[in-house]
C-alpha cells in the first residue's frame, strides 16, 4: 500500500505498513483549518518518521500537514492536508495510531474534530509493482456516477479497478462519499479472484479547469479458471460510510475472459428469439437476470438434447437444466443477480445451422413457466487467409453523391468501396458501429481502408498515423463479399466519425449503408427507369424568379432546382420531411448532383470549394384535389441538424389546374410591369434615402451582392410590406461582376443585385411602408449583419413646391440660385452644384436668356389640343373614329 485516504466523515481508516517504506495520509481539509499529528512524538519513538510537517500555531515544532488546494479557480472552495511518512524498521512489534485534530484557525472554540489511522505491521513483502505492471494486466477506470462495465482479465494475472470521487466541500467535515466494496465475503469464498490491496489517494488538480479528485484503487489477483468456469462480478458503492444503507451509485464490474462470448437476455428480450453466427471452438456465456428469492428460476430447458448433440458442449449446466447463479448487488441472500449458461462450440463442428436451438424457461417447475427465450446458432463458414488478401476481384463502387438512397446492389464474390473525407490529425476517425455484427457473419467480411491525402506534397498513399499535422484526405474503405444468394439477410454498414472515446455520445459525421443481393432482372429494371426519367418533362424552380415559394406541377413531370452546396465544410443538405415523402404515392425523391464551381476540378468536396447541387424530385399520378407533402430541406451538419443549420428549403407542391388563375394573373402582371415608368434610386446621388414615388410605378435600386458568401440581403419588414395594399416586392435580378459568367453564384465572385417594389394606386395622405434591408448570414441575421438599406417613400405632390411655376427646376432637381455657382459634378445633361446640402443645377445664361423671353412673349392660345400632341387638326367635316381623355 502507498497511501490512505479520509473523506469528509471518514474518521478511522487502517493501513498496512511494511518495513523501509514511504506512505501517505490524505484527509480532507479546508481554508482557514489546519490538521495537525497530535502524538508526534509517540510516532518518533515508534521510528516513524515525518517527512513534510510544516510550521502550526498549536505547537513548538512543526505538527502540521501540508494543504493542497483543490479547486485552483476558487480558493475558497475545500481540499485535502497530506502528511509523508518513512517506517526505517520494524523492530518494534507495536505500532502506533496516527492520532490527527482539525482545529479552526480564526475561531479556537470551535469544537475539534478528530481521525486516526490504525497501522497494522504487515507481514512478507509488499506487492511487487511488477506483478501488477506485467503485459497481462487489466484495467478499468470508473466515474463517481458508477454504472455497468465489463472487464476482460487473463489467466493468471492481475486487474486493476480505478474507481474516481470528489471532495465534499464541507469545513464541517460532516459529509462526503467514497468507495466501499460491496460483495467482500463472497469474493474471499471465490476459487479463481483473490482481493491484494487498497490504495487510496488525493490526485492533485489536473488543471486551472479540473479539480482534485479522489481515487480508489483496488487490485486483485486473478488465479487458474478453465472454459468452463464462471468469474465472479465485483460490486461498489459510492457512500458516506461503509455502513451507510444508502449510496450516491454503484458500479457493477463483471470479469470476463477474453475467450468468451456474451450473450444476454434482458428483459426486453424474453420470449423473443436471438440468432447468432459462431465459430469453431468458440465459448458462449449466456445471461439472464432473476433472482431465486422469487422462486423462478431461469433452466435450459431442452438440456438434455443439448448434451446428446454433436456439435456443441453444456460445460456448467446440471441434469436439470441449471447454471451457477452470481449475485450483483450486495452479498445478501435473496439479492438479484445473473443466471450464466456456458457452451463451446466443438472444433469439428459443421458449418451451417447448429442443432438443436438453445431453449430457455423462467418457471417454478415445467408446468409454471413465465417466461421463454431461445438462441439459434449457426457455426461460420471457414476463410483461408489468402482468400482475403485477393484485390484481383471486381469492384463495386458507391458513390454517395450520385446513389443518394444509401443502397448498394451486391454480388457474389466482389469487393465493395465507397470512399469518405477524413483527417487524422485531429485526432478522429471513422469507427464501423456494428463490427462485431460484420465479423460474425458468413456473407461479408472488412478488409481495411487505405488513406490519400489533399496536400500536394503527400499524395502518396499513407496510413492514418502517417499524416501530415492539420491536412485531410480521403480514406477508402473495402469490404469482401463472399458466395451470396438472393435470399441472403446481408448485413448492413454503420460508421461514425468522431473521437475514439467519445464515440458512443458524439460524432461528427455517419455512413449507413444498406447491402442487397443484386437479381438478375435489376439492371435491366434501373435502366429501363432511367429511360423512363429522361423522357418526362422537367419543371425547373428558380427562387431568384419565384419568390412564393410554391411550384405549380403537372402528372408525371420531374421537379428540380439547385443550391449552393459545399460538401468540404462537411455541411450537406438535408430532407427533413424525408419518411413523410418515402410514404407518398404522389411524390418520390429521384437523388441529386453536384457540379464544382472550381475549374478543373474532378473531385467533389475539395477542400474550400463550393458548387451547384441540383435535386430532382419525381410527381406521379395527380388529381387536382390531392394534397401533396411539402419540401423541406436544411443545409448543416449531419450530426446537429436537429438543433443548428445555415440555409433552408420550403418548397409547396400545388396541382396546376386547367384554367390556373394565378398562371394568367402572373402573366397579366408580367405585361403590366413591363410598361410601366421606372423610378430609379441611385443612393451615390441621393444622399437623404428618400424615393418620391407616384402611383403605378416600380422603385428600382441596386445593391452589391456575393450569393457564394452565404450571405445575402433580406428584407426585415418584409411583413409590412406584404400586408400593404401600395406597395408589393416583385423581386431581384443578379448580374455578376465576372466576366464571361453566365453562373450565379460563383464562387468568390460577386455581382449587382437589382430590387423592384410595385406602386400601386397612391394618394398624397397615404402613409406608405418604409423599406428595410440587411445583408448577411440568414441564420445569423438577428444579431449580425454587415450591410443595410432604409429607404423612405413618399407621395409625390402635384403642386410639389420644387415643382411650383415660375420656379427653375431641371429633372426633379432645383436650379443653383447663387451667382457664378462652383461646379461639383458634369454629366451629360451639363453642370451641377451643391446648396443646402442638396444637388443643383447650374443653367447657362443663355437658356436663362431664353427662359426669360418666352415668360415675356405672350402665348397662343389654341383650342385644337392635337398640335400639342403633334397631330394636324380635322378639318370641319369629319368622322369619328376614336375618343380618349384628350
């Protein structure tokens, strides 16, 4: 033993002390305490010696032990005092009691409290670390929360059990929890595990974020055990003290030998079946939670058939069908615990279905069953070695990008690939989830993965641990199929990506394919498919054209559009209502495809670059009253899409009819736009973001725009806007700044992005909305945003008093009224000024001159209106052809 270890209310711990050996006491503590070694000197006499005593107020000479903080991020919070012993001899047959007091510094009549550890002389020689750090030696490592594990050990070796706490936190030291072994006796009764040694610490703080914890180690030996044999299961409890009726949690630790194979039954499987493939001279331990104490017990029921067959051995079960039963809590009579059967399958078993099946009963007697269960095993085909270093087979490749429906056609005798993205330097890697469940079966079998990295120094194919630090690649996975028929239940394939030890919580990406046994008949099927799809009609939804967001679709046609995808960044776009459109009859989703906006670029997902994704969606046969199931898609990672995602997709599929009113009002209103004036906003020459607008007219205005960003402009009051009756948003056009681009989109490449608002029937008193634009990230686009647009629209007045006679105005603009006005900008119209902050402009003196001579002149007044028009006048007789307001 190294150290002892007193928690919280622990008062009393013994420890063994054996001769020229060094040993720890850790008693918890805390700030403004000390503890103190009351009988220093009666240790001393004993030739104990103490290594690290530090200077106290409550003695001569040093009597203290040293504190050591247990939360550096909160010195107020507790920790534990050490004290450092050295035994030089053991000439002394006595030893004494380490006699401890916990006194408070700043309030001397606080009561004192007390703890002693009671040094027992141990006999031979400690434990050799050797025997305990030998290459045979297990271990497990067990948080303060307890829980199920298995522990497989070797013959003939020791294991080790770290089992972890933490400290109360009390200056009372009324409180606390630490680790008892629960089952003693019965392990002390066992043949094959033998209880060495407890060790005890206080490890200090990990880091300014982890701290201190408590640690409980407990070595065993485990001794000579055949096939035949059943370890025992050790259990802990985490508590206040080892006669506490009560705990904090448990840990129940089943040894296993690593020659065996687990099969368990819980509750949820009884009266169900269980099939698993085995191989030759394999040893199964099957398990079945009960307790005597109710008086049901779980038997084989069909023993004696079992021991007459060939094939398989019953090496535990008795003439009546019983097996050991092991306790799993404490060591009481009546406690529940695990019912184990073992069997071993013979070396010279034939491969194929085993006979009889394993049947099992929980019952009183035959007549009084409650509960069944059985096991049909079936003995593995045997494999020659070079069978699986064979490459010269055909190779099946799946291409995730092209086969969305994650299934692959197999066949007899072919190797499967299918490749994925992966970097080793993070510290992750694809873990196939269902491992055990590939390697037991006789159809297929993992043979590896090779790794081609992206940097262009290291093309070289590499394994995993060969890769350059923070650069990533592509890892290729093979499987081997071997002789398959078409009734065959293959398999399926489950990875993960993520880290190692964290794999069962978290991870970041999932691979789940499914293997069927191609039918001769099923290319022929695929392609007459395909032949089928490539003649229907396609509708093609652009949402820079279509903002409603509905599709007006038609019996047998195929729906498409595209986003913006980047499968690099490990975002992919999701179906969210995916199951609600597999069960439609109207609507089945075809798969999409990718195109790379990088040039030259043959590899989908290069590192950076982005691309096109088009999907296609398949519309049967559809009635005008059907109601078909929504598009819903969200672009994200795989693992979190449930709680974040960067853009989204809600399409609604409606049934174009006949005489479809909207069709025609849509055309009707393209003809309307088409005609009328345009007031274009230029916010270079208008600096107060104010649109004087009249009725029936369209507002225009243009704005920088990067659609490869994933940014873009969003109206934020787009509701006001929709809930107006004067004005109506009709949608952008984008013309990128690339040149020879047809693409939108490109990436890296940005564009102008040209808006248009309706104007309807408008009157000088109507309160028209404002506009409110902000360009950025949509997910983000409540908090974070990086441009804005607020323009201001305004009735403009028929008596406008920059409009009023007699006043100079050109184009809207006034006239600059200073004499010899400085010129701030030319275009083609002539010179133009600034007043008031405001653009004028500057008229020559010669259309001054002219101004003035026609206010003079006197004017003709005519009653033919046409020559004002343009058009001669009728003479007298005439006929009527056609009226207007003229």
């Amino acid at each position: 033993m190294e150290s002892v270890l007193l928690t919280g209310n622990e008062k009393e711990k013994y420890f063994i002390l054996f001769n020229n050996s060094r040993f720890t006491v850790f008693i918890e503590s805390y700030p403004g305490y000390t503890w103190i070694l009351e009988n220093l000197e009666e240790v001393k006499k004993a030739d104990i010696e103490p290594l690290n005593l530090m200077p106290s107020h409550y003695g001569n000479e040093p009597n203290a032990g040293e504190y050591i903080n247990g939360y550096p991020q909160d010195e107020a919070l507790g920790g534990y005092t050490q004290f450092i012993f050295k035994k030089n001899n053991l000439k002394i047959n006595e030893l004494p009691t380490l006699k401890f007091v916990y006194k408070n510094d700043s309030n001397p009549e606080t009561k004192d409290i007390y703890a002693q550890v009671n040094l027992i002389k141990g006999e031979g020689e400690p434990l050799s670390l050797g025997l305990i750090n030998d290459s045979t030696t297990t271990s497990i490592k067990i948080t303060e929360e307890g829980g199920k594990y298995d522990l497989y050990v070797n013959n003939n070796s020791s294991t080790i059990i770290f089992l972890y706490g933490s400290i109360s936190n009390d200056n009372t030291l009324s409180s606390g929890y630490s680790w008892y072994m629960e089952n003693t006796e019965m392990i002390k009764s066992n043949p094959f595990v033998d209880f060495l040694e407890l060790d005890t610490f206080a490890n200090r703080p990990g880091s300014y974020y982890n701290p201190m914890t408590t640690l409980y180690k407990y070595i065993f030996q485990v001794n000579d055990y055949s096939a035949k044999d059943v370890l025992p299961t050790l259990v802990f409890s985490y508590k206040e003290s080892a006669k506490s009726s009560s705990r904090k949690a448990r840990a129940v630790v089943h040894l296993r030998s690593f020659n065996e194979t687990i099969v368990t039954f819980d509750d949820n499987d009884t009266g169900y079946k269980k099939n698993l493939n085995v191989d030759k001279n394999e040893v199964l331990l099957v398990e079945f939670s009960g307790s005597p104490s109710t008086g049901y017990n779980w038997i084989l029921d069909n023993a004696e058939e079992v021991k007459a067959a060939k094939g398989i051995e019953a090496l535990n079960i008795d003439a009546n069908g019983r097996a050991p039963f092991t306790i799993t809590t404490e060591n009481r009579i009546g406690s529940p615990g695990v019912y184990r059967f073992k069997f071993q399958i013979e070396k010279d078993a034939e491969a194929g279905e085993l006979q009889p099946t394993l049947k099992f009963i929980q019952a009183r007697s035959k007549n009084n069953v409650i509960n069944t269960a059985e096991l049909a095993l079936r003995v593995k085909k045997e494999r020659k070695e070079e069978d699986f270093k064979d490459m010269s087979l055909p190779v099946i490749i799946y291409d995730k990008n092209t086969n969305k429906d994650n299934v692959i056609y197999v066949e007899s005798n072919t190797i499967i690939q299918f490749t994925e993205e992966s970097n080793p330097s993070t510290g992750c890697s694809w873990i196939i989830k269902n491992q055990e469940e590939i390697e037991r079966s006789d159809f297929i079998d993992y043979l590896g993965s090779t790794f081609k990295s992206h940097c262009e120094k290291n093309n070289a194919d590499a394994l995993p641990w060969q890769m350059v630090s923070g650069c990533g690649g592509d890892e290729t996975f093979s499987f081997r199929v071997w002789d398959i028929q078409d009734s065959d239940d293959l398999p399926e394939i489950h990875m993960v990506y993520g880290h190692s030890w964290a794999i069962d919580t978290e991870y970041y990406e999932t691979v789940d394919l499914v293997l069927k046994v191609k039918k001769a008949d099923d290319e022929k099927e695929k392609e007459k498919d395909k032949e089928e799809l490539d003649d229907l009609p396609v509708i093609v939804y652009d949402k820079k054209v279509n903002e409603d967001n509905i599709i007006y679709i038609e019996s047998n046609t195929i729906v498409q559009f595209t986003e913006e995808s980047n499968p690099s960044t490990g975002c992919s776009w999701i179906i969210k209502n995916q199951e609600e459109i597999d069960h439609s009859d109207l609507v089945k989703y075809i798969g999409s495809t990718y195109k790379s906006h990088c040039e030259n670029s043959s590899r989908i997902g290069v590192s950076g670059c982005g691309g096109d994704e088009t999907f296609k969606f398949l519309i049967g046969d559809i009635q005008e009253g059907d109601e078909l199931p929504e598009i819903h898609m969200v672009y994200g990672h795989s693992w979190a899409i449930d709680t974040e995602y960067y853009e989204t997709v809600d399409l609604v599929l409606k049934v174009k009819k006949a005489d479809d009113e909207k069709e025609k009002e849509k055309e009707k209103e393209k003809e309307e736009f088409d005609d009328l004036p345009v007031i274009v906003y230029d916010k270079k020459v208008n600096e107060d973001n104010v649109i004087y607008v009249e009725s029936n007219t369209i507002v225009q205005f243009t704005e920088e725009s990067n659609p490869s960003t994933g940014c873009s402009w969003i109206i934020k009051n787009q509701e006001d806007i929709d809930q107006s009756d004067l004005v109506k948003y009709i949608g952008s056009t984008f013309k990128s700044h690339c040149e020879n681009s047809g693409r939108i989109g490109v990436s890296g490449c940005g564009g102008d992005e040209t808006f248009k608002f309706l104007i309807g029937d408008v009157k000088e008193s109507d309160e028209l909305p404002e506009i409110h634009m902000v360009y950025g990230h949509r997910w983000a686009i409540d908090t974070e945003y990086y441009e804005t647009v607020d323009l201001i629209l305004k009735v403009k007045k028929a008596d406008d008093e920059k409009e009023k006679e007699g006043e100079c105005t050109f184009n809207g603009y006034p006239c600059c009224t200073q004499v010899n006005p400085k010129v701030r900008y030319q275009d083609k119209d002539g010179d133009w000024g600034e007043e008031n902050g405001e653009w004028c402009f500057i008229k020559k003196e010669e259309e001054k001159e002219k101004e003035k001579q026609e206010k003079d002149e006197p004017k003709l007044i005519r009653t033919c209106t046409g020559e004002n028009l343009g058009y001669p006048c009728c003479e007298k007789e005439h006929k009527n052809i056609y009226t207007d307001d003229d």
